[in-house]
C-alpha cells in the first residue's frame, strides 16, 4: 500500500485531501478525471519531484475528502480548485495545471480565474463537449446512472469491486490500485462518481452555450490514439475535436500519443516531460489584472 501521506485544506466549506510532494520554486497541480482522485497521479509524480513543487487531491466526496451530500456542479468544483490553489500555493509562485478526462472541464472553467498564475495547462485525452457524441449524453448519463446503481450496491462485496475496477487494475501500479480499490471503489466513492457523471451531463450544454474563455497560455493536449475496441468511429470524432479545440487557442498544441484512456497511467514519461516543457515556457503576465 502506498504511504504517501497528505493534510486537510478547507475549501468553500468543504474538507478537501491534498498530498504535497516535490521540490522547487514552480507548482504543478493535478485534477483527476471522473471517478478516480489523487492517486491516479502516482505513476507521474515521482518523475517530476526534483523540478517542481506537486500537489494532487481528492476533489470533495472523494477518497480521503469530506463527504458532501449535494450535488456539487463543475462550476462548483472549478470553484474548490481556485480556491485550492489560493490556499496552498504562495503568492507569486506560478503553476502547470494538469487535467485528466472530464477533469479537463473542472481545469477549463478554473483556468477563467487562475489565468495569471499559470505557466501552462496539460489536458490528457479530455472532453470536448461539442463533439456530436455529446448531443445526447443527457439520455447517456440517465443509462450509465442506472448501471453505477447496480454496481453501487455490488461493491459491497470485494470479488466483484475488483471485477468492476479492471479497467484501471489494468493500468495503474499494484499499491495504487489497492488504494483506489480501498477507497474509490467502494459504496460511497461510487455514489460519488454518479453525482459527478450528473454534473457533467448538466455541463455539456451550458459549456456549449457559454463556453470558458480560452487560456491564454501554452496549452498541450495529448489524445490517447488507442480506442476502446468497438468504439474507434466515435474515438476518432472525439480526437478530431479534441484537435479542433486546441487549434482556436493562442498557444495550443494537440498531440495524439500511444495510449489508452489513462496517459497518465500508461505513458507517464510521455506527460512527465511535457509538463517539464510548460515548466521551462516563461509565463505571459500580459492579462494579469492592473494592481
């Protein structure tokens, strides 16, 4: 089992668990996709500890944070990272924001109010929420809603926690996997995972309408280039947006890279070195507000 250990930050009224690791005067701060927490970083964080300071968490509901009975929308999880953020990274220090899957929506949205503080924004294999297959996630969502339910009341007993978690038992090291089966994988991280997939339903059209501003700084985004087996058609429009969106950007790059889903999990080196890159790219202060 992992050891690393972390503290409490409140935040908005929420407890939320931050791990801090690293060392240097930059910050690079990690938002999980849905369903997982802090520790799908694990694989990463080792290959940054001698440039920069790290910090992953557990967004509220998750893992080692406080429970919250609401249901907290991205904007209000966006809210929890600036604030975050404002809590445990010291003023002027700059930051890489890392985002993973729908993460990359909570990162978007936040980037609205860490503008100038960021150094670079990495967004690993993330939603693009105007690619078609989202014209009806809201009819998605209720389906994989009904399912999480099932699988809610299933993981109660351990065999079948472990028969749902393969995906990422797959992928992630051993002493991470028992982790995230510990405390993700259970009845409580599941609810949890279902109010957050809720969010994103709700998300979709309201990012549509009024879409976060573009961030001004030097944006990477790495699409994983192997699809699940069945769904290559609807990969390869997700990947065409996903390229679409980062070419309206001021500084936006968008690399395909050999990996499922889980870049981080599966090709750690490949995103340890791109945050190393936005690391070495000097910050635009220009939007900065006036003093």
């Amino acid at each position: 089992m992992r050891q690393t250990t972390g503290r409490a930050v409140s935040v908005n009224g929420r407890s939320v668990h931050v791990e801090e690791s690293g060392r240097g005067t930059d910050w690079v701060v990690f938002e999980a996709g849905g369903g997982l927490g802090r520790t799908c970083w694990d694989a990463v964080l080792p290959l940054l500890a001698d440039r920069a300071r790290l910090m992953a968490y557990d967004r509220a509901g998750f893992g080692r944070s406080g429970r919250t009975a609401q249901q907290m929308s991205v904007d209000d999880m966006a809210a929890d990272l600036v604030a975050l953020v404002d809590a445990v990274i010291p003023q002027p220090a700059t930051l890489v924001l890392v985002a993973h899957s729908m993460g990359g929506l909570v990162a978007r949205r936040a980037v609205e109010s860490l503008g100038p503080r960021l150094r670079g924004l990495l967004l690993l294999d993330t939603t693009p929420e105007r690619a078609p297959v989202y014209d009806t996630f809201d009819r998605t969502a209720t389906k994989v809603d009904r399912v999480m339910g099932v699988t809610q009341a299933l993981v109660r007993f351990r065999p079948l926690a472990r028969m749902a978690s393969g995906n990422v038992r797959r992928v992630f090291p051993a002493d991470t996997y028992a982790t995230m089966l510990a405390e993700d994988f259970v009845p409580a991280g599941i609810a949890q995972t279902r109010k957050e997939f809720k969010a994103i339903a709700a998300a979709i059209p309201q990012f549509r309408a009024t879409p976060p501003g573009h961030p001004t700084c030097p944006t990477v985004l790495l699409s994983a280039s192997r699809p699940v087996k069945g769904r290559e058609q609807q990969h390869a429009v997700i990947a065409e947006h996903q390229r679409r969106w980062t070419e309206t950007l001021p500084d936006g790059r968008f690399e395909e890279v050999d990996s499922g889903h889980f870049i981080q999990a599966e090709q750690p080196g490949v995103v340890a070195d791109r945050v190393t890159r936005l690391l070495g790219r000097t910050p635009d202060r220009s939007s900065a507000p006036p003093a």
